[in-house]
C-alpha cells in the first residue's frame, strides 16, 4: 500500500524523477521522461503494479519498517535514510545523477553500527504496472525488457527471482557499502554503460552545491528557499527548458474522489510564475531557457496558444484513463494526459507578458522574437479579452467571464506598454492605451460588488474566488484601495478553512459546482501564500507572518509541499511535490524579508 503522499521524498535528473518513501519503497518512477510510462506504479495501485524497496529485512506477513531519520544531503537532491534495528543502524542513500548517457536510480547500501540484515525487492511493470517485462540474464547483468524499453539492474549483491519479483538478501557492516542501480536504454540498442555509483554520488553532489551558490537570497527563510529552487530545478527538463507542473498523476485533491490530474506536463502560467521566481533568486540561465522553449513551442501559432504544452513543446495531449489501475487510496480514475490543453485561458496570455517582461527588466538578453510574439498575443487579445473563457482554475462547467482572467489581460496590455515606452518595441501605443483602459473599467464595472465591497469570482456573479488576491501583485490597483482590502478580507471569511488557511473558491460538496465536477479539495496552497503576501502588502505584516510560518509547517520532513492541504484529514493532497505551491512560498518569502515581517 502506498504511504500518505507526505511520505515521499523527491529525487530526479532534471529529465525525470522518482518518488521514494519512507519505508525504502521507489513507488514512482517514469522512464525516461517526467511524462513516460511508469515503470513503478504502485503509488497508484498496489505492489502488483511496480516498486522497489530496499532497506532492512522485515518477517514476512509484516508491514516494512520505516527509516527514524532522513534528509537530504545539504542542498542538493540526495536522499539519505537512516533505519534503527536490533541489530544496528543502516543508511540508504538514493539519488539519480544528472544525466550524462542512460538515466540511472542509485541506491547506496551503507553498514552504521552493527550487522543488518537487508533486503532489496524490485519489481519492474512497465506501462503503468500494466506488462510484466522479460527479465533474464545478459553477460552476467540482470535486464527486464518490454516493447521499446530495457532497464537494467547492477549490483555486486547476489540476487535471485521469485514470483516475478528479483531479490537481494545480503547483510552490512560499518563502513561497508553495497551498491544498487538501474538504468534505462531503448530495448534495441546496446547495453547501458556499467554504473560507478561511487563517482556518481560525487559528481551529483558537486552539480547541487555549483547551483545553490547562484542563489541571490539569503534571508532569514533560506533553508525553506533554498530547498524550494532546488525543487522546481527538479521538476525542468533539461534538455528543452520545459518545466513541468509536478511529476505525478492523478494524486486526488480529494482522497477518493474524481478531482484527479495529470500534471507532467508545462502550463505557460505555472511555468511563467516559475521563471519569475527563478530570476529573482538569481537563475538567469533557466529563465534564458525556458524563454526559448516558450518561443519553440509558440513558434508560428501564437493566435492559438494553448494553455499548456509537452515538455518538449507538443501540442496534442489526449486524456485517457487507466482502468487498472485502482487508484492512490482509490481515488478513481487514475488520468493520463490533460484534456484541458485546448481550453481557453486567457489569464496565460497575463502571465506569459509578464514573466517576458520580468526577464526583460533583469536584463536578460534582448530576443527580438520574444519582443514580436508580445506584440501578437496583445493583437489577439484586442480581439477576444471581452469572452468568457474556462479561467486559472480551469473549470471544466460552462465558460464565464471570469474577473482574474480580465486582470490578467489587462496585465499583460500594460506590460506590453512599458516594452513599446522603452523602446524596445514598435506599436500602436495610444490604442493599446485605450485598450488597457477599457479593461480595467470594465472590470470594475462589472467584476464589483458594491454592496459587499468585493471583487467576485466571475461577472454578475456571488461567489468569490483566491485568484482576485493577486490583484494588488499585479498592479491592478494598489494595496491601499478600499476596495482590494474589502477583497481581501471577504476572502478571509468566506474561503477560508478552520485552520486559516485558503480554498480557490467554493465547491458544492456531492453536486457540481461552477467546476462542472462533485465533491470537494482540500486549501489550495498557493492562495493561501497569496494571502500572507497582501497582508503584508497592506500593512498587517505580523499576521501575513505567522500565516507563511503556519504554512512552512505543512512541509513534510523534507520540505516538500503538495497542491493542497486537507483541513479534515490533516494531510497534504493533490500531485507532489507542486511546483505551483513551491514559488508562492518563494515569493512571499522574498516580500516578508524586504518588510523585516519575520520572527527571530
């Protein structure tokens, strides 16, 4: 059965990435992208379905003994488990190096004290859990093959097959270490190169700790930062600059439930809000890069520009779903691509001008392409900002007109004023102008209630919605507005949960509601970072304060964060980690430190 999804740690080469939990079990991992097909699968249904676990030998019938400690190695994404048995402790230490030939999972067997018995237990099902793979012996390396894929296991440990299932049983001393690894290569071509863990193990450790030391902050919250980088590093693909959104599927925001998503893929808004952090701490190179994969995979199609993309910039991404596989806690069904690629959102094209116009004012090196493709996502909005559309939240009920999609719209027009006011651009300035006035006036005119003093979700409507937080971020209006406090504060009564923290907007329980789906979702984390940022911004710091601790505090050990928080389970849910609550917490880090609102 698979742990609490708090229980994961996160390891990756920046091309893919693999779920560890806390009992030693690898019950995630894609290969040889974010967006493959599992080769472990388990997170999403059982044991039958793919896993690999390796720590100390437990009786069979009983549950596997969980690691008394880990962390990772300093700043970098190496994993190191520790397990106290009877007869002594033991260290696991996981890590995938940053690719340079077949990606590879290693795992390092390490004696502490005394003499523990060990096991490792691999089980490949590729597709999802769906083929047991052929796995046989070749010139002394044990591989499992299916179809167009090869994995291949390494270790000096003696294993054995049984029930489908290749095993290890082995016993460590202190200071002895024992090796694992496995290694993906296209099943019809020559065998992967033959691990060296050891040199692995240091050059990935070198590769991190060269990265941290471009970060720029060093405020009072730099563990949390810091671990948050190297995070949304994780989750990039190297080899494009696409940045995916989490490297799940299907972890429900409601255990049980059919809010379930598949979200490896990049989304223009959250890897636009990603690049904007990123340049802020100081990581010029991923911003450069990501710029350049947005122009690929916009190139010559920007009237159409679609919501999210493949990491490498594809453009179909059908949905499917995974009948055999039972779910995480049998949250059902289990999806694969997103069939919201095609929606309309017109807040993307706010959030793409705006991380564009962010790398512009760091200096970022001037991309005349980057400038045109400005200037026609604006033409196409003087077009089409007056439709309703599917929103941020992408909504999967009837289109509306929602109020955080005409801001954005609105942001992304200013934006592109202040390229044409620099110089850096030609266009019709006074029109554009105009245009942004014309937003904003109706925005005001007809996403206000006056009588409650708020902003609400959608025109003419009553509910309201996290996303109008952002309103004074953008420069909408100033923080100081009575009528961005009287938001504000609506927010606080109305969205948020016993424990304070904050709902995207309402849900209707059993029946749909203005998402077109049943049930309910946990806080959905970055709202409520959004939150602690206006508080500051108006000027109740202390409590925009103790709010971003409150939320430090759903951190797992690791200081992973999920989509969202259960307020009735006490739980993190939704894909992990989410990069989409990993940059808030950057952000409105970086906002409390310049306000001198922390503690200590």
């Amino acid at each position: 059965m698979a742990g609490r999804i708090e229980d994961y740690a996160l390891i990756g080469d920046m091309q893919t990435a693999a779920l560890v939990c806390r009992d030693g079990t690898v019950d995630w991992l894609c290969l040889p992208r974010f967006d493959s097909h599992a080769i472990f699968a388990g997170l999403l249904g059982t044991g039958e379905h793919g896993f690999w676990r390796l720590g100390p030998a437990y009786a069979p019938g009983a549950e596997p003994p969980t690691a008394a400690r880990r962390t990772y190695r300093g700043d970098s994404l190496i994993l190191e488990s520790e397990w106290d048995t009877p007869r002594g402790t033991v260290r696991v230490t996981d890590f995938m190096p940053p690719r340079d030939g077949a990606p590879q999972v290693i795992r390092i067997v390490e004696g502490v004290s005394g003499r523990v018995p060990m096991r490792s237990e691999l089980r490949m099902r590729f597709s999802y859990g769906r083929v047991v793979p052929w796995v046989h012996k070749h010139e002394g390396r044990t591989v499992a093959v299916a179809g167009p894929d090869s994995v291949w296991f390494d270790t000096e440990a003696e294993t054995y097959g049984k029930a489908l299932t290749t095993y290890a049983d082995f016993t460590v001393s202190p200071g002895e270490r024992i090796a694992f690894t496995i290694s993906w290569e296209p099943s019809h071509k020559e065998p992967p190169a033959l691990p060296e863990p050891e040199q692995s193990l240091e050059a990935t450790e070198d590769f991190w700790r060269g990265w941290v030391e471009h970060c720029t902050y060093h405020g009072p919250y730099r563990e949390a930062v810091v671990r948050s980088l190297i995070t949304l590093k994780a989750l990039t693909y190297a080899p494009t600059g696409g940045i995916v959104a989490a490297p799940t599927t299907s972890l429900p925001e409601d255990i049980g439930g059919v809010r379930n998503w598949d979200y490896r893929y990049t989304w223009l808004r959250d890897a636009a809000i990603t690049l904007s952090s990123l340049l802020r701490t100081g990581y010029r190179e991923e911003a450069r890069a990501w710029r350049e994969w947005l122009l690929r995979a916009v190139a010559g199609d920007p009237e159409n520009l679609q919501i999210m993309y493949g990491i490498a910039g594809e453009r179909e991404l059908g949905e499917a779903e995974l009948d055999w596989l039972p779910g995480y806690e049998n949250s059902t069904p289990v999806r694969v691509g997103n069939g919201a690629a095609h929606q309309l959102q017109l807040d993307v094209y706010g959030e793409v001008t705006e991380a564009l116009h962010l790398a512009h004012m760091t200096g970022l090196s001037r991309n005349d392409y980057a400038s045109l493709l400005q200037l026609k996502l604006i033409r196409y909005l003087e077009d089409h900002w007056q439709e309703p559309d599917e929103g941020i939240w992408e909504v999967r009920g009837p289109r509306r007109h929602f109020v955080h999609s005409k801001v954005m719209a609105w942001v992304a027009v200013d934006r592109t004023i202040k390229l044409i006011e620099s110089g850096d651009a030609d266009g019709p300035l006074e029109r554009w102008k105009q245009l942004r006035d014309d937003i904003h006036r109706d925005v005001c005119e007809k996403g206000y209630d006056k009588e409650r003093n708020t902003f609400t979700q959608s025109y003419g409507s009553q509910e309201l919605d996290a996303s109008l937080l952002l309103i004074p971020q953008m420069g909408f209006l100033p923080p100081d507005d009575k009528r961005v406090i009287g938001t504000i504060e609506a927010i606080q009564r109305e969205l948020s949960t016993s424990d304070g923290f904050i709902l995207r907007y309402p849900t209707e329980g059993g029946s749909e509601g203005v998402d077109g789906l049943p049930g309910d979702e946990g806080a959905f984390l970055a709202c409520s970072f959004w939150m602690a940022d206006d508080l500051a911004m108006i000027g109740r710091v202390d409590e925009a304060r103790k709010l971003f601790e409150k939320l430090l505090s759903l951190r797992n050990d690791l200081g992973l964060l999920a989509e969202e928080w259960d307020p009735r389970l006490q739980r993190q849910v939704g894909n992990f980690p989410q990069a989409f609550s990993h940059v808030p917490l950057i952000d409105t880090a970086l906002r409390l430190t310049a306000s001198g609102a922390y503690g200590g």
